[in-house]
C-alpha cells in the first residue's frame, strides 16, 4: 500500500516524493541485476566521502539495476560525545547528494538498513535513530509486505527475489519482533516460490579479522536463501553446509580489512546479484567485474562459492 496524500503532505511537498515511490513498482517487472553496496562512510562526523564512493554511484548509473541496496553506514555517526541534530543532517545532506539524488534522478530506487555509524542501538545513539528515521521515512516504498516497519525492517518484492531488511546494528540475538517477521517472510516466500534475500548491516558468521565478535543470531535459514550483510569491510561469498548462501559486501568508504584466519585484504567495491542468484564483485579502481575469486577456500561455515581456486588480493 502506498502512503497516503495526508502523509506525504506532512512530510514534504508530494511531488518531491510521488516519483521515487512508483518507482518500486518496476523492480518486480525488471530482470537487471541488484546492486549491493555497504559502509561508505568516512572519518567520525564526516561530511565528505571518497571519491571512489562517487565513481561507484556513476557506474551503478551505467549498469541500469533494478535497485541499489545499501546494507549500512551511510554516514559517519556514532562518534563521542554524540553529534548533535546539525551535524547530522549536514551529513545526510551530504549523503543524499552525494550518492542518494544521482541514483533517484537516474531512476534506480535505492533501499538501505541501518548500520552502526548512522543508527546504532545503543541509547546514548538515540538521535542517530531519529534522524535515520527521518531522512528514510521520505522514501518509504510502495507495497511493503506483512508487519513492516519501515525503515527498521520490511519487505517488498524485486523480481523473483523478496528482500527483507532487518535493523542489526549491535551483537547478539535478533529482537523477537523482527525474528517473528522473519519467520513470516520465511514462509511467504516459500509459498510464493520466491529466493529470499536478507539484508543485515552485521553478519551471521564472522568474515573479518578483529571483527569476531561482531555477529548476530537468528533462526536457521532455510536452503537457497542469500545472507547479505556489511560492517566486516570484507567481501566474501560464502555458502554452508546446508545450502545457505552468506555475502558480505565490501567497503566502499572507510578501510579495507584482512580476511579472518589470513593476511590478506580485501578489496574495496560492490557486489551485484543477478536473477538467477549469480554473483559478481566489482571491485575499486574501475567496478568492472572481476575474473578473480576473492578470498580465502572457507572462512569458518562458509565454504567460497568459487569453482577455482580463490585468489588472495595483496
């Protein structure tokens, strides 16, 4: 269901906001790929961004996806003391400019969940919440499935795929709520014959050296379903014993981070997933898609979905 006239007329003039919201409406009919990106945020309190951030927006533009899905820290909150309201929305001011309005002007609906810097969980962070809240209400999709609720966690369809965003932005189990909405969209997707796709700012298995504990838990996926999560500034395309593929997209802001159990990094870049669940990284300089299987044979559970051997980058 799209939000009503009443709403948007709270929020903002609607004809600002009338385009971005149809425009949801065509991920279902497109066959593009999705493009992944994650952690593009700077230095604490930061309100510029890399210049490779820019370029990966100019080439996600190129590519034409069906959307461009954000999997966390578009911001650089999370700082002590907190930033205050201005810095904030300076800082989203930058973010919109700087990667959110080429992307909207160029047609390609964005979606994101919340990472650490820009809406931890933690209260002494509750502003940061507040205005994540705010700047993403704007773009609230039409169509969201079941109890969603957005931009903390939701649903919607993209092709065969049903993406379910959830708000993990600390360690530990998943809140019950959003354990019960997942479950739903489990069962949803199965019954509509749909690959289910979650979105996670932390991950389920460790990726990262140093990041070991930075992990979350939730109920056992079921086979076919695509994991995809940020913060461990690791790329890795991983899949388990049971069938469950996990993704961790890299960086594209802050650094790049040695691979657990190595003492190699990975490389900065983006991942897209086609609609038949291929996956390509794209990594920096450049976004052309790489020959080279990124990353170690397994990290823990994950076995590399590479048919040859994995090259480790310098």
């Amino acid at each position: 269901m799209f939000l009503s006239s009443a709403t948007l007329q709270r929020r903002l003039p609607v004809i600002k906001w009338v385009v971005p919201l149809f425009l949801w409406l065509s991920v279902t009919a497109h066959a593009e790929p999705l493009v992944f990106m994650a952690d593009l945020n700077g230095r604490y309190g930061s309100v510029d961004y890399h210049p490779r951030i820019t370029e990966a927006v100019s080439k996600a533009i190129e590519m034409r996806p069906a959307a461009v899905v954000i999997a966390g820290d578009m911001i650089a909150g999370q700082a002590r003391p907190p930033l205050t309201a201005a810095q904030l929305q300076r800082m989203w001011a930058s973010f919109d400019r700087t990667v959110h309005r080429p992307l909207r002007d160029a047609g390609i609906p964005v979606l994101a969940v919340p990472g650490n810097h820009d809406a931890s969980i933690y209260p002494s962070f509750a502003l940061e919440r507040d205005e994540f809240e705010s700047y993403w209400q704007r773009y609230e999709p039409g169509a969201l499935h079941g109890e969603s609720n957005f931009p903390w966690y939701f649903a919607l369809d993209a092709g065969a795929f049903r993406l379910v965003g959830l708000d993990v932005t600390a360690p530990g189990p998943l809140p019950a709520a959003q354990e019960t909405f997942l479950r739903q969209q489990r069962v949803a997707a199965q019954n509509e014959q749909q690959t289910l796709v979650v979105i996670t700012h932390l991950p389920r298995y460790p990726l990262a050296e140093g990041r070991e504990t930075e992990t979350f838990e939730a109920s056992s996926p079921g086979t076919g379903e695509i994991w995809v999560s940020g913060h461990h500034h690791a790329f890795f395309d991983g899949v388990t014993s049971a069938g469950v593929r996990h993704i961790g997209v890299p960086a594209l802001g802050g650094n790049r981070r040695l691979w657990l159990g190595t003492h190699h990094k990975s490389p900065f870049g983006f991942v897209t997933i086609a609609a038949d669940g291929a996956t390509e990284l794209r990594p920096w300089p450049g976004y052309t898609a790489s020959s080279k299987h990124f990353g170690p044979k397994n990290i823990g559970p994950l076995r590399n979905t590479a048919q040859t051997t994995p090259t480790l980058a310098p």
